[in-house]
C-alpha cells in the first residue's frame, strides 16, 4: 500500500488530480503555507518564459547563444529535492549554452549546502554554471555581520566549486566563444542585504565597452548600481510579489513598496529582468508561478 502511494505520487495523473490540487494549494495560499514546496509539480505550470537579450557590442559569434537564468531554489526542509530535480532536467531539456542562478539556493543549515551542490551539477551547459549568493544563503547571521554568516557563505561556496559550479561573489568572468574577438562579460554581485555586496570590485579592471550582463539577486538597488557599466541586470528575490499581499501583511507593513516585482523594467536605457524563481512563489496565482527564463542573445541593432 505505502509503496502504491509513493508511485502515485510520482507519476501523478495531472488530467484526473487537477481539481484536487487546486484546491489544496489555494487554502494553503490563504494560511501562508505555499512555501512547501515537495510534491511534483505539472511542467504546463510552469511559466518558461523566452525574450531577446539585445547588447551593445556584442560579437556575431554570440547571436543565438541561449542564457537560462534560474533563481531562488530555497533548497531547505520544506522544498525537497525531488521538486528541485525536475528543475534540472527540463533546463537542460532546453539547451543552454550558459546557466546563471541568481542567488538564494538554500534556506538552512549546512547540510543544504552540499545537497543543493548536487542537484545543481547535474545542470549541462558548454559555458557552464554560474552562481551568485542572495540573503538566504547567509541565514539569518548575515545581517548581523557576525562570522557566522560570512562562514555559511563559503561553505556553500566550497561545496558549489567542488561540483564544478562557477561562483561569483563581486567578482567577473568572460565568457569566449568560437571564433568570437571579443568576449561576452559577466559580473556576479554578492548580497546586498546582508552587506556582502561590493560593486566596486565586482566591476574592477571590467572593460566597459565589452557587452556586460549583471548578475545582482536583489533588483532593489538597480538606480544605485547605474555607475556601473552593465547593460542587462539579472534578479531574483521578489517571488513575483510585493512585501505585503494581504490585510495582516499591510497592517505589519504598511510603507513597504517593491518597485520590481517580476518580468521586465527599463530603467534608464538599461534593461532589469526580474525572474520569479523556482520555490517559496503562491503558485496558485498566475503572477507567481515557478519560472525558467531563456535569454537569446542578440546585437543590439538586431532586436
């Protein structure tokens, strides 16, 4: 009987369940507990969504070159890995030339750490896989600025390299391509809200004039990061949402406003996009479903 349950609930028939699940998961949005995040999910619900990437610069050896950004797997006792598996494999599915995961891979202790490595190596990608940290990579020592939180940071930064996994934390790479003269510039920011974040050195020696995507987990600080020469942020954070939603939460928080929630900004003749993210979402609205985004690289005067 246990082992009848386990197999329905891994081939789920997603025609006949529905109703059900529907059901479920919008009480559960009512009472907060969306964040559990465990059973599989229906890959129609997930929003996979695709747009151009136009930059300045950009060599014709790129045009075509696919970027899929992930972001906030939140990999912790209530989003397992088996949610997250499915992930990998319809990112691959995909073809991506470069992977970017914008920050806030676990919620928890360090044994997340390792295990999140695991899942996020099975990613293939011929550019590889790159990673940036959010404030939940921190716990909730990093604020505090104690050592505790800067110690969770490169653990989790150890266990990521040694799968293979590229991490940027205020820090640049190029990207190189056949026959390409010149590269294509990434530069990956720490977390802004626990105080790791460090443009100043993740821009250093970067060559303005080279086509530059920003990797920043937070879109908050976007107008004070315009200094910079990047000309795409890509975030994560916000879960598609703002701060407070319903009556408890304006009541608790009743001045807080997210200028960039999801999806695309122009900000200043410069290009933000706000990726949604994997867990944690209220994936019964339609705003908040899981997100992969597919950034197809373009010149600029070809958009």
């Amino acid at each position: 009987m246990v082992e009848e349950f386990k197999n329905y609930l891994k081939q789920p028939h997603w025609r006949r369940q529905h109703k059900w699940r529907r059901a479920i998961w919008t009480t559960m949005s009512r009472v907060g507990l969306t964040g559990v995040h465990a059973l599989p999910m229906n890959r129609r619900w997930i929003d996979i969504h695709r747009r151009k990437m136009p930059l300045k610069n950009l060599d014709p050896a790129f045009a075509g070159m696919r970027i899929i950004q992930i972001s906030d797997l939140h990999y912790s006792p209530v989003v397992w890995a088996r949610y997250l598996r499915q992930y990998m494999s319809w990112v691959n599915e995909l073809e991506p030339d470069l992977v970017v995961v914008t920050g806030d891979l676990i919620t928890g202790g360090y044994r997340f750490a390792e295990k999140v490595s695991s899942i996020l190596s099975h990613l293939k990608a011929p550019h590889g896989v790159i990673c940036t940290f959010g404030n939940h990579d921190y716990s909730m020592y990093g604020r505090n600025g104690s050592g505790e939180g800067k110690r969770r940071g490169n653990h989790l930064a150890k266990c990521l390299s040694n799968r293979g996994l590229i991490v940027l934390r205020n820090e640049s790479m190029q990207v190189k391509a056949s026959g390409a003269k010149k590269p294509l510039v990434i530069v990956g920011l720490d977390d802004e809200w626990s105080g790791h974040i460090d443009p100043e050195k993740g821009f250093a020696g970067v060559d303005a004039n080279l086509p530059i995507v920003c990797l920043n987990h937070n879109p908050v600080n976007v107008k004070e990061l315009m200094e910079y020469p990047w000309q795409w942020m890509l975030s994560g954070h916000t879960h598609g949402r703002q701060v407070a939603t319903g009556r408890l939460g304006r009541r608790l928080y009743p001045h807080r406003y997210r200028h960039y929630t999801h999806g695309y900004y122009a900000v200043a003749g410069r290009h933000l996009y706000v990726n949604r993210g994997l867990s944690y979402g209220q994936r019964v609205l339609d705003w908040c479903r899981p997100e992969v985004t597919v950034f197809k690289l373009v010149p600029e005067s070809a958009a």
